[in-house]
C-alpha cells in the first residue's frame, strides 16, 4: 500500500523528532489518520514498514488507545469513560440516554451516519465525572441535563 507524498513527508519529519522509532508510533497515527482517513489493517502494516517497527508494535498501540479512527466513524464520534470513577457519578445514566436518544449501542453508527458511541476504560479526566469526548473536544462533569443540550446543539432526534 502507498502513502499520499505528503503523509510520508510528514512522518519523515516525525521520525525524526524522536530518539526511536517506537516513540513516534502515536504521533505517526494521527499524521496517518488525518491524511490517510481511518487505520485500515493494510495501513497499520504500511505504517509499520515506513517507521521499520514490527506490525505488532502499531497493533498494540491501536488496540489500547480508543481516539484513533480504525473503521469508518459516525460524524459525531462521541466516547463516554465507563471506569469505576465515571460509574460511581453516574456515567451508566449518561449512556443509557445517549443509547436511548439515538437508539445505537455501544459500537454502533446511527442509520444516518451522525452519531457514533464507544465506551472507553478510562479517558484520564476522573476528577470531572462522568467523562466524554466529543470528537477529539473533552466533555466534563458530564449529566443527562449536559447531554441532552449537547445532543439538542447537535440537531440529534429525540428517540428514535
């Protein structure tokens, strides 16, 4: 698989921002992602070869961050923590609306392709819980009340 000129460039560039070639793995995701679109497999390997990492090491990196885009996303890519911080405020009755409102599971993209939901373990923001992302935007101290004007700002129905 080949590369847009620009995305090679710019991980070049990359590259040689870091002592190692492991160390811009992340950095090098995000160039890909953002030239490229999603981490398709062939990419993941691609990418790989360009930094001469094994294909393993960018697997790793892809199965434990959740903010890289591996399949084809919902416009509004939203990511609500479901960890022990987040649960203990309330986080379970922010997913359930969310679930409710837009009629998706976790996972899924609504039929009209403008909203996605994914639960992730920790988002690393447990002292404003319950805690979301909103694209690549933190969404704090998050409640119904928070979500549904956030949803009603989005245009999002009202069940579906």
């Amino acid at each position: 698989m080949n590369f847009k000129i620009e995305t090679v460039e710019k991980i070049n560039v990359i590259k040689g921002q870091y002592a190692t070639a492991q160390g811009c793995i992340l950095p090098a995701l995000y160039v890909l992602e953002e030239h490229e679109g999603q981490v398709t497999p062939e990419r993941e390997k691609a990418l790989a070869h360009l930094l001469d990492v094994p294909t393993y090491q960018v697997a790793e990196a892809l199965s434990f961050y959740t903010m890289y885009n591996r399949h084809g996303r919902g416009k509004h890519h939203f990511q609500l923590c479901r960890n022990i911080s987040c649960y203990l405020r309330g986080s379970d009755e922010v997913i359930a609306l969310f679930q409710k409102r837009l009629g998706i599971l976790p996972g899924e993209v609504s039929a009209d392709g403008k909203y996605e939901l994914e639960l992730a373990e920790c988002l690393g923001n447990c002292d404003h819980a319950p805690a979301g992302i909103l694209g690549k935007e933190d969404i704090n101290d998050l409640n119904c009340d928070k979500l549904n004007a956030l949803l009603d700002k989005l245009g999002a129905p009202h069940g579906v």
